[in-house]
C-alpha cells in the first residue's frame, strides 16, 4: 500500500524555478519515497509563458511516479477563468484545489469580509464540483482572530457558514499557533479535509520555529489517529523556513511519519 503522505511544493520554492530544477526536484521527492506532491508556489509554473506546462508537468510527474493531489491557485482565476481552472486540474489529473487564505482587503473587512467570502464562494464551488473537483480553504493563524460580543473566530465562519461544501485544508502548525487544541478543530470537520497541511513546532534558541515533523513538540501520536478518524486521505508536508537543507528536512519528516504507516 502506497503511503498517504505527499510534499508541498512550497517547501521547495526556490529549487523549481526553471523546468531543469523542476524535474531534478522532483526526482529527489520520488527517491525520498513520497508518492505525491501538491503544485503550489512551482515558478516554472508560473507567469505568461510558463517554461512548464500542465501537460508537461503532468509527463513529469508520471515519469517520477508522482501524483498531483492538490494545487493552490488565485481566487480570483478561480472566480473568473472557472473552466479553465477546471482543464487546468483535469490535466493534471488534480482533484484538489484551495487557496491560500484571505489577506489584505478582504481579512480587513473582518467578519464581513468572511462571510461575502463564503457567499461568493457557493456558485464556484458548485462549478468546480460538477467536474469533479472539491475546493478547499487553507488556514494560517490569523483566521482564529475573535470577533463580537459572542466571541467568534473568522475561522468559525468559515465552518458553519461554508458547510458542507467548502473543504478545510487544515495548516495544523498554525491553528496550534493561533493557541487553539488542533484536536478538538479536527473533530469538528469530519468528512471535510481530504487534504492538510503539516509541521512541527520547535522551540530554538528560546523561541518556536518551524521544524520537519518529529523534531519538534506538536502531539502526532494523538493528531495522526484524529486526522486518520476525520477521513484524511493525504498529508502535505510543507515547511515554509527551513534551517537546513529543505530536501533533508523533507526526508526527515516523511522517516518519522513512515513509522505512523501512513
């Protein structure tokens, strides 16, 4: 059986700006022994004329037995170019998408600015549901910001309102960072993250970092059954700083969750 853990690209930013570093880069992923990646933050992706194309990353991926099993794309191509969003996945064989967050304007507006959010987000997801494809919502911290008399979290608006469609693409590091139990957000969302994000958390030099997943103090022994109860089908390793090479941090954190037989 094929494991369930895949790397998110975004680990690897700067190592796949050209379609050379790519196919290197994704070699080095095969022979850590992960199975899948989610394309996200992939230069030779990206811009007008991408050097890489979905059709070649696909051959790419399929010559290094890799699967495509998420992406992070713009909301706004997701609202406007929806079809062609939707052959870009199809030729990549992805039946994943989300985006990165809310930020700027939008998160500004505070509660509001969710709720419009979760309103304009029904009809795309309808969309990209009829061909196949389920949307996610990628978390950070700032999400678990509270609001109103009652208290709320944006990220409660997100749950409640955007339910049942609306996937949650769970960063588990950033809702422990926010202060919050990521045991008791996951079991709040069974059937509703077919995809998370993972990291640890270690403390360096007297304060938390980024770490590869079994080097810091986040609680896997607990958090693994969680995700596995909730219907996780992947787990993205992604770590946004590493303090040594992104690749060794990689194999690092794939050897330690090997143990948990993902």
């Amino acid at each position: 059986m094929r494991s369930k853990l895949a790397t998110q690209m975004y680990t690897i930013r700067d190592f796949v700006t050209t379609q050379k570093d790519l196919a290197e880069s994704l070699k080095k992923i095969a022979d850590i022994g992960y199975p899948a990646v989610q394309l996200s933050a992939v230069g030779a992706m990206n811009g007008e004329k991408p050097e890489v194309s979905p059709k070649l990353a696909r051959q790419m991926l399929d010559d290094n037995g890799l699967k495509c099993i998420a992406t992070h794309r713009s909301w706004d191509a997701l609202v406007n170019s929806t079809e062609s969003e939707i052959d870009f996945h199809h030729v990549l064989g992805c039946d994943f998408v989300a985006i990165g967050g809310i930020f700027g304007e939008r998160h500004a507006q505070g509660a509001e600015g969710y709720k419009s959010f979760v309103a304009e987000a029904k009809p795309v997801i309808a969309k990209l549901a009829a061909d196949g494809l389920r949307f996610g919502y990628h978390n950070h911290s700032h999400e678990f910001e509270r609001y109103g008399a009652e208290r709320k979290t944006f990220f409660d608006i997100l749950v409640t309102e955007g339910a049942p469609d609306l996937m949650i693409e769970m960063d588990v590091y950033w809702v422990e960072h926010a202060g919050f139990n990521p045991i008791r957000i996951i079991e709040q969302l069974h059937g509703r993250l077919p995809v998370i994000h993972i990291k640890d958390k270690e403390v360096a030099e007297g304060g938390p970092v980024m770490a590869p997943i079994g080097e810091g103090n986040l609680d896997w022994p607990n958090l693994i059954p969680a995700l596995n109860a909730a219907g996780t089908q992947w787990y993205a390793v992604e770590q946004d700083v590493c303090r040594r090479d992104p690749f060794d941090c990689l194999k690092s954190s794939f050897d330690f969750l090997s143990g948990f037989k993902l």
